[in-house]
C-alpha cells in the first residue's frame, strides 16, 4: 500500500473508532442488550472504508479533518446496520461476520433487528445535530445519504434486487444496477459527502462524482471476487461477476473501473492523490 | 366527537393519505415488491393520529397547514415501519394488522424487514429535502424525531423494554416508562413538531411539551385497555396497565392522565382547543 494512503489510514481509522465509541449509547444504559448488540456490530475491527473514503474526500480540501468524523461515524453505522439486517435469517441466513457470531446469532433475531433500526436512526440523528457546515448543507447530506441508503436509488433496493435475483439468470446490466444500489449507492455517498462538507467546487465536485461512481461498482465487483475465491461460498446462487463473467474477465472488468476512476480525479492534481491511492488499495484486495 | 375535531379530522385525512401518496415509490418501479410492501403498509386505512395530532399542533398557530403535510407524512411512515418489525416473527409475531395480513405474511419476512428499513430511510429523507421552513429548524425536528424513534429515550428503547418485560412482573414506574418511551415518545414528538414548526412561543410549547407527556402515555394505557377488552389477547404475557390495574383502574389513570393533558394546554386558549378534542376523541375510544 502507498505509504500515504498507510499513514492516513493509521490516523483516521482510530479516530473513527473513538467517534463511534462515543455517539453509540453506552453499554450499560438501558435496554443493555440493545446498547450491546449495537456496539457488537459496530465495533467490531471493520476497515471502515466507507468513512475513511469520506476523510478521504474531505481532507483533499481541508487541512483538519476531524470534524468530519461525526459525519464519516454515521455512515459507518448505515453500514453496521444493513450487514446486521442482511445477515438475519430472512435475508441472507449468515451465522458468521468477520469471524465471529453475526448479531442475531450472539443475541436473538429481535435484538438484531432493532439494533439495527437503532444505528440507522440514530445516523440521522448525528447528522442532524451536526453544527459543522451550515445547515441548509448539512440538509442536503442527509438527503443525499438517505437516498444512497434507501430505495428506489440505494442501498436498500440493491438488496432486494439481490435477493429476487438469487436462483435466476441476470443480465450484465442488471447485475452493474444490483451492485451499484447494493454497494456503490454508499461508497459513493460517503465520497461525494466528504468532498461537499470540505467545500469542493462545482467542477471538482463533478469528477468525484464519476469517481464515486467507478469505485462504488469496482468494490462490489471485488468483493465477489473474494467471495468466489475464498472457498466459504457465501455467494451461492448469488448473481455475481464471476458468475457471470469468470474469473479472470472480472479481474479485468475491475481493473478498467479503477483505471476510470483515477482518470476521474486526475484534474484535481495533488488533491486527488489519496483518492488515487484508495484505488490502488481496493484493487490490490484482488491479487 | 367535538364536532371542530370531527370537521378537521374529514380535512386532514385526506390529505394525509394524498401525501403518502405521493411520497412512496410508485409501486411500478422496481423493486416492486418492496414498493408495493410499503403502500401496503402505509396506505391501510390507519386512523393517522400521529400526523393528525402534528397538523393540528401546527395550525394552531398558521391557517395554511397544507405545508406541514410532508412532515407530517414522514412521521406516519416511522409509525408504520414500527409497526411492520413489531408484527415479524422474531417480534410480536403477529399474522393479522387491522384485519389484513401483517406485511411479512402478505409478502415475505425478507421484503418487510426492507421495507420497514426504507419506510424509516424515507421518513428521513423527506424531511431533509423539506422547505417549510430555516434549515437550522427543520435539523432540531429532524433531531427531536430521531432521538423520539431511536434509543434510549424513544420507540425503539420501548420496543426492547416490551420484548424484555414479557413473562416478567413489572412495577408501575417500569411500566410507565416502557409506554412512553415505546409510544409516547413519537405522539409527543409529533405534536411538539407541529407546534414549534407553527412558530409557536417558548412558554406555549413547555405546556405543550406537558401536554405530550400526557397523552403520550395516556394513549397506550388506553390502547392497553382495548387490547384487554377486545378479546383477541395480542398482549398475552406483556405488561399492560390493565394486568397491573385492572380495567377499572386504568381507566381512571387514563381519565387522569387526560385532564392533566387538557389543563396543560388551558394558556393556549383557544389555539388549545382542537388540542384538547383530541383528549376527549382518544379517551372516547376506551368506553
């Protein structure tokens, strides 16, 4: 890994981690089972990427980025909660996450459920209380969050579009829509985010978006390729890449997406280097 | 019922139910399922107290409600996802909804767990995107909301609190806090929202946040009640006011609880009265 990307990564994850533990309600406040199951999912050695993309973003234009850290904390905890909602029984029936029991596994399907309504609801609240930027624009990176989290453009639409697919031959274009709600929705987000609070212009903010867009996809295509080729078959009768394209072609597919996306940042010279840099890192989980 | 409260109720339901409408993904977009999970749900022929409560508040002080209706919406929506994870099997496991199937049996566990996760995403979004009114406004209500459908202090605390009661004696301040964080919470959000977003004055909303209190609790003590008298025993082995009271008792706490809300809203004066039919129309309910 780019020795930059390792330096920035080595600061901001533990400061990540530090935000969370303290917008989370504490362990031993009442419900305590909810409250523990909500940090179990969360503080869990995640690589937090989707909030270290967003710091990403934002340190690009400001040189102190940790006042961003509420932000980047809240879309870690869209995340926490829809991998506790996909792993429950109903959904994709994972007992595992991360190598240990999933949440509904170490506490029961209902604590499960409603953690994650908790980490979903109280990511709006972080949002909300916020005095960062001014709000009319904090205003809009809620907007633009609950749009990459829900349905008919988010998160939340790519899982069910998972789900239905399960069993049944997609398209290449269907499965490019399935894994851009699914993954590249909130990767997206947190990108784009992180350029808007640090006051991006107009035009920088338009390359982040293709940017946001490239990676999104190229990050779900990746993470089928470790499914596929980490033998725990977490994937099957899943539509996937390579399903539907082998292996080797998925690689390559991955690899043009991450060649557009630095191509995308490439106006932004010096500012765009982490943002570069992340490719790199993302595509190496590949090789 | 009043006939002032009888005259708005034929008003405001209307609009309500055309908000929602227009709101929720038309449910011939994809995923359709989902969509139409969410219409199903919301669009059921609910009583919209929760809204009606918020528009009522609101136009106490501003002729014109018409632009509160999207707030308003949004909070019928964070009561009907509840509603949808209340009813899932891991939960109350309840088959039937006033009279039609619960979400996860008319579609799949899977589509209502998803569905109640975007109605809440949607909720949010609403909000965000609203231009009632300042931005640093329409954040505290985004906030206020948050922290009365999260946890600790709000519906899903409650939720937890309920689940972790059932089977257990309970005592009567026990109880008193699962109902108001379970359901009081988002009734007096939804009425503080209204009343503030009206522009009402500091000393008009400490009555009103009294006034919330009140009927906040008081509507399920008396929800309870019907519960009790109903004969379709959905609250077998919870902890109800009737268990702990009796019928009677409770129907006097209920009574009390009431006309504590109705004096809290006497300074108001005559913005207080559609306020105060709502105490006399929710109490009637129980009789």
């Amino acid at each position: 890994m780019n020795t930059e990307l390792r330096a920035f990564l080595d600061r901001v994850r533990p400061a990540i981690d530090a935000t969370l533990g303290e917008l989370l309600p504490p362990e031993t406040q009442p419900p305590l089972r909810l409250h523990q199951a909500m940090r179990y999912s969360t503080m869990d050695g995640g690589k937090r990427i989707r909030p270290a993309l967003c710091i990403a973003a934002f340190s690009a234009y400001k040189q102190d980025w940790k006042p961003i850290l509420p932000v980047a904390a809240a879309i870690e905890m869209i995340h926490s909660y829809s991998l506790i909602h996909d792993d429950l029984p109903a959904m994709d029936d994972d007992d595992f996450r991360r190598g240990r029991p999933s949440c509904h596994k170490q506490f029961d399907e209902a604590i499960a459920i409603l953690a994650g309504d908790a980490l979903l609801t109280l990511a709006f609240e972080v949002l909300a209380l916020s005095k960062l930027v001014p709000p009319e624009r904090m205003l809009r990176v809620l907007s633009v969050l609950a749009k990459a989290a829900g349905s008919p453009a988010g998160m939340i639409a790519g899982q069910v579009l998972d789900l239905e697919g399960e069993g049944h031959p997609v398209t290449g274009e269907q499965l490019k829509a399935i894994h851009r709600s699914k993954t590249g929705a909130l990767i997206g987000a947190a990108v784009w985010i992180g350029a808007y609070l640090g006051e991006a212009s107009e035009s920088d903010l338009t390359s982040i978006q293709k940017y946001c867009d490239r990676i999104g996809l190229a990050f779900q295509v990746i993470d089928d390729i470790l499914d596929a080729t980490d033998g725990e078959n977490r994937d099957e009768g899943k539509a996937t890449y390579p399903a539907l394209y082998g292996l080797a072609e998925s690689r390559t597919i991955a690899r043009g997406l991450m060649s557009e996306a630095r191509q995308a940042v490439q106006p932004l010279g010096s500012r765009g280097e982490l943002l570069m840099a992340f490719c790199d890192y993302l595509e190496e989980r590949t090789s």
